[in-house]
C-alpha cells in the first residue's frame, strides 16, 4: 500500500502559512490593530495581576514576619516598583501612540521586566551584605512566564530575546549566589554542575513561553481568517437574497411573495432531509397563493398591426421594439402607480390598486391608457412603423396569484378581469374604452367622454352582464400626463437595481469588514468594561463580551449549548505536535535537573527516564513525521512507503480522538510525577532531620544532596503546572482540575509530608517562613497561567463559535443561491438563465430566433374562475406541471406562461436540441418509445434537409398527455362528495409551427416570451378550435404525417388575421391514443411503417 501526503489541514494551523493569508486577503493591517487592542488588554489585566501579587506578598509578609523592621525596605521597594510599572505601563492604552510608535512597547516592557528584575535581586543583594542574610529570587518564574503572556512586545522573536535576558541575568545572580554561599569554593565539582540544572529550568520556562505565543498567534490568525470569510459569507448572503427578493418581486407582488419564498425554501430544506424526493414533486404539496381584492381597475391593451409586424420586421427589430415598448410601459405603470400583470404577445395587461389600496385606482390606470397610446404613437412616427393600440378599462373585483407548480407567474382572473379583456378587444385604436363602473368611480376628471363601440353592444359577454360602455380619445390629456416624458428608459432596470446591490456590497466590504474586526472581543474577563472606562476609555466595542458571553459561560468557558461543546471538544487538534515536544523538553529538563541533584543513580530512576524519554521520543517522531515529509517534499506528489502511510494514519487518528489525546494527556501529567516520585523516595525525611541537627549543634556543613532541594520541587511542580495547562486541545475544565490537583499534591507535600524539609530551606525575605515563600510562587504561578490559559480558551472558543456561524451562513448562503436558481428558473427556461444574466450585466438585449419550434396553447373550459373554480384550476395546472417533468428536461418542452385558464408551452427553445435523447432523468417508457417512433419515420425527410421537426410531434405528445391527465383528473374529481359541475373540465387544443422569435422584454418585471406567426397560429387554433380536439395547422399536420401519425381534415376555418385556412384534427382514440398512419394507406405511408419497423 502506497500513499500521497495531505498536509492541507494541518497547513492551516501554520503560523506562516496563515500570515500570508491574512497579508494576501488584505487583513495584516487589522490584525495589526487587533493585537494592538489586545495587548492593551493584556496590559490591564497584567497591571492589576501585579498589584494582586504585591499586595498578598506583603501582607504575607507583614502578618508573618517577627522582625517586620527588616522586610520594610523589600514592601517599600515592591510598592514602589509596582508605582513604577503602573506608570510605565499606561502608556500603552495611548493606542493612536502606540501605533504611530512601535519602540513604546519594546521601551515600557523592557522597562518592566528591568525594575522587576532589578528589585527582586537588589533587595537579596541588601540582605546579603547588610545581614549576612542569603535570600533566594523569587520573581524569576512570574517574570519570564508575564513577559510571554501579558507584555505588550509584538511578535515572537523580541520577547523571547528579553525572557533569554531575564534567564541569562538570573542564572547569573545564582552564580554569585553559589559563591556567596559556599565561599567561593568550587572544589566540589557537583556544585558548579547544579547551574546546569538552572539553565535548563529557565529554558523550560522560555519553551512554554514561546509555545504560548505561538499557539495564540496562530489562534488569532485562524480567528481573522474565519472572521473576514464570515463578513464575506454574510454579505453574499445578504446580496443573495437581495437578488432573491428583485427576482421574486419580479414575477409576484410583495404582499404574497414571502410565503412562495418561504415555501421554495422549505421545499429545499425537506429535500435535503428525504434525498429521495425531488423537489418538484414536492411542489404538488404547495398551498395555492390566491387573494381576492375587491376595488381594483384592469387594464388591457392590444397592439394592433401586431401580425402584420410579425411578418415584415427582422428578429432583432421586432424584439428591440416590443422591449422598448414594454420598458416605456413598465415606467409609465410604476409612474401612475400601476401593477404590470404580464403580456401575452402584443397583449398588455395590469391593475391599478392591487398591490396598495388606491381610490384613485380608476384614473390612474386611464391615464396610464392615455401615456401608452401617446407613447406608441411617437414610436411609430418616429420609426416608421403603422402601429398602435387599442386600450380597454374596467373596475371591480378580482382574484390574483399563483397557480401551478412549475414557472410560478402572478395572474388575475374573475369576471371583471374578462370584461376588461373583452372592453379591450372590441375597443378602438387609438382610444380608452371603459366601462360605467370605471367612468363613475371617476369623480374628478377633465375627460371627454365619447360613446362606446358598435362592437361592444353587440358582444355577447358584455350584454350578459349589462356593460355599457364609452370612449376617451387619446387627444385627451392631463397636466399629469404632458408632464411625464419618457424619451428614454431608465432606472426599473432589473439589471441596474442588480449592478446597484452589486455596488452598494463592494462599497461596504471594507468597512463592514472593519466594523466586525473592531467588535471582537479580547479577553473574557469579568472585569474588562471597568478596565475599558478606565484604562483607555474605549466604548464602541461595549457589547463584543456580552455577545460572546451569550452563548459561553463566564466560569469554566465552556458553551451553553452542549452539543456545541461537545463539537468543540471533538474537534481535530493539529496542533498537538507542537505540544508533544513542549512536553518532551519538558520532561528532559526534568531529568536533567534530578540526574544534577540525584546522590547516586538509582535503577528506578534509570527505569523511569528511560521509559519517559522513550515514550515521548515515540509520540514525538509520531507526529513530527508528517511534517518533516512536507519539509523535505513541499510541492507534494511523492509516493510514501507503507510505513510512513502508516505513521501517517496513527498521528491523523491521534489527532482526531479527544480519548487518545486525553490518554496521552494524562500520561504525560503522570510521567512528570512520576520522575519526581523517584526523587522524593530517595528522601529520609527522620534520617535527615536528625543530621540536620547534629550539624547545627556540631557546626559542621550536612551532606545537600541527602534529600531533595525544596525549591527545585517548586520549579519543577511549576513546569509541570505550566505543561498541564498549556496542553492542547484538552477541554478546559479537565486541564484546571488536574493543575489544580497538583498544587493540593505540593500543599500536602511541603506542609505535611516534608515540611521540615521545606522549612529549612532558602526563603525570599528576612524571617519569611520557607514554606510560604513556596506557597506563594505556586499560587502566583497558578494564578498567572490561569489566566493565560483562561485566554487562550476565550480565543478558541470565540474561533469556533465563529466557525459554526460561519458554516450557517455558508449553509444560508447555498439555501438562498437554489432558491435564487428556482425563481430564476420560474422566470425564465433553464437554457436562457446563464446567457441572460451576462447580457443583463452588460445591460444588453437577448434575444433568440429558432427556425423550428411546437407551440401548443391548451384552454380549459367551463370555469367561472371564482373561487372554487380556481381551486380545481390550480389542481389541474399542478397535474399539467408534473406531466411537464417529464418532458422539460429530457425533451426540451418549456412552459411558457398561463394567462387565465390558457396553458402556453413550446418545444425546441433550446441549442442543445439534437438527434440524441438525453439519459439524465428517468422518463416514462411509453413518451420514449413514441419519440422514438416518431424519430425513425422522420429519418428518410432529413436527409432532404427538413431538419428538427421531432419536436412538433414531441409538443404533440405533450399536449395528448395532458388531456389524458385531464381524463384521469377528472375522473378522481367525480368520486368527491362536491358539486359535480366544478369538477368537469374540458379542454381544446391548438398546435402550430415553424419559425419564432425568443426574448426577454420588459424592464420592471423580466419575462420571457415568443414571438412569431407560428405562436399567432397556435393561438388562434385553440381559439378555434374543438372541445376534446387536438387543432393544427396544414403546416404541422404534413409534419406529423411524416411522424406516422394521422391527421384528419376539419375543413376550411376561419383565422383571424389570416383569413380562411384548412385544419386539421390530431388522430386520437377513445383511449387518447395517437391513431397512426395505417400500412394500405399509400406507398408513401408504407415506406414510413418499414422505417418505423
């Protein structure tokens, strides 16, 4: 088995590595910032630490002293020096200085450490000379470990060099100390060599220093990047459903849009959950989005000459023009406050006081007439063109939605919604026509006021319902409509709102960005808003704890939600390389600092530093492996061994099992005790007490090394401390219980179990009992890496919490792009959707000229359209959409539109139309094999040229399969104990083809549309047509002869704008079968049944 190196994941916790993402993303100089605001707080909390330790020290030291006269000068000089450090200190929370002034930090921290290191030895020296008094350092580890963790000294090589300078100065001073105290005499070898075992504690020391820095830069850094990705993620979101809002808006009013929003998204959300179920046959579940709207006016306009143009303009003109036409429109309608329904064609229809009650609602959608045919006349003067428009109104009531499940469109229907249509048809060019109801809800106008039509007397629906009707000429103006030009369209571009949110998001990525860096919290302090107000005054990240506090407890850090932390807790930790060799240098130094004090080597002692060094120079070349292959192999692409891939799995599984790394965890806590086991039981506590004594009474120097040295105990417990808490990826809890642990181990040790020892051992201060000396170092030293680590939890859990915000947006953010991609495939075909987005950011027309294309228009009948008609239309049309999955993807048939009870779809509106069937979906075998069919008699005419014809017969079978879904509709439909007569729908079929013309007009509400004589024909075929029938023109019957399908001739019909045409009857049985073309029908037909078999 062989294998390639990953070292993606643990890259990312690279020091480095994040540097040149953060410098590369542009956030190296708001790092900058946020460290600044860090080490500010650093600095506080250092400030008041300090004071914490002074004050308890000399207190210690006042209550237990006898001769308090000696240790004055020692208080005197921690208080001063504490005044000393306030001071020097508070200059940096001047921020604007500091940041101008780099040097300040470097200045005031080496000041710092410098009056630190200067009382702590100056004030032994005093004792030493003036009281013969030999004192031991006692700021030394509380020195070295502040100087890593609190100082504000940037980056990591200029405090590592001052903790060096620290350790250098006090390795010395223990110099002059050894020859103080033994008189200069070196004649033991085994004294000089205990400096050794110093080095090597203050080296310790320095490691958990820089392992501290280390681990928290690249902690921060993590943070940042998270932290920017996150602001990216949430403006994407936020622009993502801004564009969602412009698309949905664009096919629906608002005030129903949220629901259609809300249901597509759950649609998603329960598609994700039941994988299994597409989610357009969820659709079906959908509730219908209808309201009634009772005091409302329709408009509908006509333009006329609209065939005549079909035939004599240019692709390109003829969609140029309708769009212009249509954007003058949609800005005249958004001007008079006008709601734009849709078009059909040349048909143009909206209401006035449908989205927002106006009581006006009649003279605004009159003088929208009147601007419409002022405008279309200056476009047909000005091109040339013999167009113009015929314009019916009328108000009342009516019902407005969405029906269907697939190309969701808002439209109106009820009663008054066709008299308006028919008010439009049987109107004239060139004038209003409108109903009594509209003219009387006019009581303010300066109209003349003409007779209605000839045509409208007579029309059928209008005498029904006792319309009478009159006429305003389009001479007729308002001082509203002279003042309203519209030379040129502008600002209802969907395309400019869409560039404008595009904008306005670049525009704020910067200081959005800025915003949410300077609202992260830096420290979980309970105390850090007094800090603020105090220290440097600083009020506009007031909120930045109390939010992050909002979901982490302020005691233990640990999340209130405990799935959350159970994620953190499972966490990978690809840091935990970094601790194993902390504790690897930790565990040396503790042998080399016993091996220093160790009167004979003992084969327990061998046993256990064999095993320790052993066991960790494994867990270390474990996982230290992996990073050394990347070292030597940094392109990647190397081929490892099995071994390696070996090592390389056990360190990935150590990494990614919290058991493992509590286990090795635990062990390392245990080994460390247990080196110092061996230590402590080679101490005879009643052998060295009696020796001890008979050397103060005999005045002769005791053996030192027949027991432990105390204060090596203390330094070693206090690496121990800092490896315990230091340790990666360890829940904090477990790691503050264990230290704590510890220091109840050395409290028991030194006060019970070796107290004599300790007693007798070097203190601090002149008549400072030894045992509190220890104490106080221990608690000091627990106290500051509590706070530390206190921090580093803070920042960890503040990272991850950012984290999982961050994957929620991502997960809102995908949410809200497929949500985009429905509406956006509910608005336009699939095809159109990536071509027209580029030409909308180039604010260009598209446009489309296809020479073959089937286009059906199927009408339901006898529907009243009230409620409950609308109701079984919305089931019918659900029906039709779902018979549409099965043709739209695999045979390329588009639903276009639905206006009324009109079902419009189309067939080869697409480039990728070919010979070949596409296998991406499952499709019903029975559509596949008429297809198929139909293909195979088609193969001897193509090669004649008459290419794509398939797809007439495929809009062919569409239309059959609806009816059958009609049949079966209704035949469930009559099982329900409802009334009968909603529940008998029929329906007529027309069918054309040939050439049409594809776009995309409008400029308020995009809509995709067809043009051309065969989109005229196939209206005029259903609106001709017969109940049950399937009608088509002499064009496409030829055509689906060739498919082997019969064709019956109805007779000579008359077309509207055409004249009188022969039709044809699609062949269909009493099943809804196609009938074919029969074998003794003609040699012609014979040569199609051999193709076919």
């Amino acid at each position: 088995m062989q294998c390639e190196l990953d070292y993606t994941n643990e890259r990312r916790w690279e020091g480095s590595y994040l540097k040149k993402k953060c410098m590369e993303i542009g956030v190296e100089d708001e790092y900058n910032l946020y460290q600044s605001r860090l080490r500010s707080y650093y600095t506080g909390v250092y400030i008041l630490l300090h004071w914490i330790v002074i004050l308890v020290h000399s207190l210690f030291l006042l209550a237990t002293c006898e001769e308090t006269h000696l240790i004055y000068i020692d208080i005197f000089a921690y208080v001063l020096g504490s005044v000393l450090i306030t001071a020097v200190m508070w200059i940096n929370f001047e921020e604007e200085l500091v940041i101008r002034r780099v040097c300040v930090m470097y200045v005031t921290s080496v000041i710092t450490v410098l009056i630190l290191v200067i009382i702590d030895i100056i004030t032994n020296m005093y004792h030493y000379h003036k009281h013969d008094w030999v004192t031991g350092s006692f700021y030394d580890t509380y020195i070295i470990l502040t100087t890593y963790m609190f100082l504000p000294i940037p980056h990591i090589l200029p405090p590592l060099a001052l903790g060096s300078t620290v350790s250098c100065l006090y390795v010395c001073y223990y110099f002059y100390y050894v020859a103080a105290l033994f008189r200069n005499d070196f004649s033991n070898a085994r004294n000089f060599n205990k400096m050794w075992a110093e080095v090597s504690h203050h080296i310790s020391l320095n490691m958990l220093g820089v392992f501290f820095r280390i681990s928290r830069e690249i902690v921060v850094r993590s943070s940042f990047l998270d932290r920017h990705q996150y602001v990216m993620e949430d403006i994407s979101l936020r622009n993502a459903r801004a564009q969602e809002k412009i698309f949905l808006h664009s096919i629906l009013p608002q005030q129903i849009a949220q629901p259609i929003q809300d249901d597509i998204r759950n649609r998603i959300a329960m598609a994700e959950k039941h994988r299994d179920v597409h989610i357009v046959s969820m659709a079906r579940d959908r509730l219908m989005s209808i309201q009634t709207h009772p005091d409302v006016s329709i408009l509908y306009a006509d333009i006329v000459n609209y065939t005549q143009l079909t035939t004599t303009l240019t692709v390109k003109h003829l969609v140029t023009l309708l769009h212009n036409l249509y954007a003058r429109f949609d800005k005249a309608a958004s001007h008079f406050t006008v709601q734009r329904i849709k078009f059909l064609g040349d048909c143009y229809y909206c209401v006035a006081g449908l989205t927002v009650p106006d009581p006006d609602h009649a003279k605004c959608c009159v003088d929208l007439g009147l601007c419409m045919i002022n405008q279309i006349q200056q476009v047909g003067i000005s091109q040339n063109l013999d167009i113009d428009i015929r314009v019916g109104v009328h108000s009342g009531s009516l019902f407005a939605g969405v029906l269907g499940a697939a190309k969701l469109q808002y439209d109106i229907w009820g009663t008054d919604v066709t008299i308006a249509n028919r008010l439009e048809a049987t109107g004239m060019a060139g004038h209003i026509h409108l109903s009594a109801r509209t003219l009387n809800s006019m009581t303010d106008h300066s109209y003349t006021i003409l007779p209605g039509t000839v045509a409208a007397t007579e029309d059928p629906y209008l005498m029904k319902y006792k319309i009478v009707t009159f006429l305003i000429a389009a001479t007729t103006t308002t001082d509203e409509i002279s003042e309203y030009e519209s030379d040129e369209v502008e600002t209802l571009s969907l395309s400019l709102q869409l560039s404008a949110k595009s904008h306005m998001s670049v525009g704020t990525y910067t200081v959005e960005l800025h915003n949410e860096f300077k609202q992260m919290p830096v420290g979980p302090m309970g105390f850090r808003s007094w800090l603020k107000r105090i220290c440097y005054s600083r009020k506009d990240d007031d909120n930045s704890t109390d939010h992050a506090f909002s979901s982490i407890r302020f005691y233990f850090l640990d999340f209130i939600d405990p799935r959350m932390e159970h994620a953190f807790l499972r966490q990978p930790d690809y840091m935990l390389k970094y601790s194993i060799l902390l504790a690897w240098i930790i565990c040396t130094s503790l042998i080399v600092i016993e091996l220093v004090y160790q009167r004979t080597i003992s084969n327990t002692y061998v046993f256990v530093s064999s095993g320790a060094m052993l066991s960790f120079t494994i867990l270390l070349f474990i996982t230290w492996y992996k990073k050394i292959c990347f070292w030597r192999y940094p392109e990647g692409g190397h081929t490892y061994s099995i071994i390696s891939c070996l090592i390389f799995r056990i360190a990935e599984n150590i990494q990614r099992s919290l058991i493992k790394r509590v286990a090795i965890y635990m062990f390392t806590v245990t080994t460390y005790f247990g080196i110092i086991s061996v230590m402590l039981m080679e101490c005879n506590v009643d052998e060295y007490q009696m020796l001890h004594i008979e050397s103060k009474i005999y005045l002769y120097e005791p053996e030192p090394n027949m027991c432990f040295q105390p204060w090596v105990l203390t330094n070693m417990i206090c690496l121990i401390m800092g490896m315990s808490l230091i340790f990666s990826r360890i829940p904090f809890v477990m790691k503050l219980m264990v230290t704590l642990l510890e220091v109840i181990i050395y409290m028991v040790l030194i006060f019970y179990q070796f107290n004599y020892i300790v007693h007798h051992s070097l203190s601090t201060n002149p008549y400072f009992l030894a045992e509190y000396s220890h104490c106080i170092l221990i608690l000091i030293t627990f106290l500051s890496l509590c706070l530390m680590e206190r921090q580093t939890e803070f920042n960890d859990k503040m990272n991850f919490k950012w984290r999982a915000e961050l994957k929620k947006k991502q997960k809102a953010g995908s949410l809200a792009d497929q949500s985009i991609s429905i509406l956006l495939h509910n608005i336009l075909p699939a095809h159109v959707v990536n071509i027209y987005l580029s030409s909308l950011a180039k604010h260009e027309l598209y446009y489309e000229d296809y020479s073959m294309v089937g286009v059906m228009f199927a009408t339901l009948m006898n529907f009243q359209l009230d409620l409950s008609s609308l109701r079984v239309l919305n089931e019918i049309i659900t029906e039709f959409d779902n018979v549409l999955s099965y043709y739209k993807d695999d045979y390329l048939v588009e639903k276009i539109k639905i206006v009324g009870c009109t079902y419009m779809a189309a067939c080869g509106l697409d480039i990728r139309l070919s010979s070949t069937i596409s296998g991406r979906r499952s499709t019903r075998s029975s559509i596949a094999q008429e297809v198929a069919r139909a293909r195979r008699t088609l193969q001897f005419y193509e090669q004649h040229g008459h290419k794509k014809e398939d797809v007439v017969f495929v809009i062919t079978a569409f239309a059959l399969d609806l009816i059958r879904s009609l049949y079966m509709c209704n035949s469930n439909y009559k099982n329900l104990p409802c009334d009968r007569e909603l529940f008998s729908a029929k329906m007529r079929v027309g069918i054309s083809s040939g050439e049409v013309m594809a776009g995309v007009v409008g400029a308020s509400q995009v809509h995709y549309d067809i043009w051309g004589n065969a989109v005229n024909m196939a209206s005029r075929m259903d609106s001709t047509g017969v109940v049950g029938h399937i009608q088509v023109t002499d064009e496409t019957a030829t055509i689906l002869r060739k498919c082997g399908i019969k064709c019956d001739f109805r007779g000579l019909t008359f077309v509207k704008g055409r004249g009188i045409l022969p039709t044809y009857f699609v062949g269909i049985d009493d099943h809804y079968n196609f009938q074919y073309i029969e074998e003794d029908e003609g040699s012609f037909q014979v040569n199609v049944h051999n193709l076919s078999d």
